[in-house]
C-alpha cells in the first residue's frame, strides 16, 4: 500500500504520473498575514489518501478518504463531496473510504456518496441531463411541497455541473416541448466515458480514530 503524505506528494502523482490538471484538484484559498496574496493550498484537510486494492486479487487504485469526526452533520460530507467532484471526474477509476468510529453513519454515507458521486459517474452522462430536467422543472413548478433531500442535493450538483450553455438552451428548449428525451440521449449519448467507482467504509476503534483526525 502506498501512501501520499503531503500536499506536494498529491499533486506529483495526480498532475506528474496521471496528467490530471491541477484546477481539478481539491483546494481553498487563504489570505496571507505578510503580503496580502492569496495562497492556493491543495487537499487541505488531509485525509488519508493511497493506492490499494479494492478486494482481493484486484489492482490497486487511487484511494481517498473521509474521516467522520463525529461531530458534524451530513452536509459536511456533502461539500466534502462537493469540492473533490473535479478530481472524481478526472479518475477513470478510484475507491473511496469512509472512516468513523461508529457504524451507524454508513449507511447516510454510502447513500449519499451513490446519488451525487457514483451514480452520475458511471451511469449514461445523458441520463444525468435528463434527471436534472426533470429535478429542475418541478423545482419551477413549485412542485416540491415536501423537500426531497436526494432530489435537492443532486439539482444543487448539477447546477453547477451543467452550468451555462448548451445545457441551459436545451432545457428551455425540452421543457417547451422542441425537444424529445430521445433527441437529448442521442446528443451526450457517446460522451460519457467508462468508469469505476468502489466504495468502502472502516470501522475504527476510539483509540485509532483520534489518531486520524
């Protein structure tokens, strides 16, 4: 198993041995105290990242992490989720584990890792498209008497994900009846690559979770 142990040791494997371009990678910018500029600082919350295999008899692949401190709600996960989309999309094939000390957030977990991150990554890129019609069509409607969380979560990631044109044209067009399903599907059909994406959790005992954190 090969760890990454350092900021600059993430961004030589992704950038110098996979080509990744650094804007997809994770990262927050900081105000400087002595100059006033901004730094750029990449994988800041330093989760444990490493290649490994997914199970056994399989090659090792590129394994990231999140530790659940126990603390805090859902949402951080989510935006978790959130700034690591670029670098997902980038990987043809990856692991991601979710550590905690108790195994009661498995399940949140894994549910929501599987609708903003390995649903639309290995599903038809054009059915995505046309989920988020969907999605964002009620949402117009003001159809959503009761939120649907999954719903809300996956129209927010896919805003940003089909921002501006030719998807924002293609919707006005779908929505008014110009364009059929089929015709949208026939557009994005060839685009989405083949990936695959594993996920796993770890159940850590208190003594070790510290540890991580």
């Amino acid at each position: 198993m090969n760890y990454f142990e350092t900021e600059q040791d993430n961004i030589r494997f992704f950038c110098d041995k996979l080509g990744i371009l650094k804007d997809a990678l994770p990262a927050k910018v900081y105000e400087s105290g002595l100059d006033g500029k901004p730094t750029l600082r990449y994988f800041v919350d330093k989760f444990p990242l490493f290649l490994a295999s997914p199970f056994s008899g399989a090659p090792p692949v590129v394994t990231l992490s999140y530790v659940d401190s126990g603390f805090a709600t859902s949402s951080h996960f989510v935006a978790h989720l959130a700034a690591y989309q670029g670098l997902f999309r980038q990987l043809k094939t990856f692991r991601f584990l979710y550590i905690a000390a108790k195994d009661a957030y498995f399940q949140t977990a894994q549910e929501r890792f599987r609708s903003l991150v390995k649903r639309p990554l290995e599903s038809d890129i054009s059915g995505e498209i046309l989920r988020y019609f969907h999605i964002r069509a009620k949402w117009e409607r003001h159809e959503y008497v009761v939120p649907i969380t999954e719903d809300l979560e996956f129209l927010k990631e896919a805003r940003r994900r089909f921002k501006g044109d030719p998807f924002g044209g293609l919707f006005e067009r779908w929505k008014t009846g110009k364009i059929t399903e089929h015709e949208v599907r026939l557009q994005f059909s060839q685009l989405n690559p083949v990936r695959t994406v594993f996920f796993n959790t770890f159940l850590v005992q208190s003594q070790v979770y510290r540890s991580l954190k």
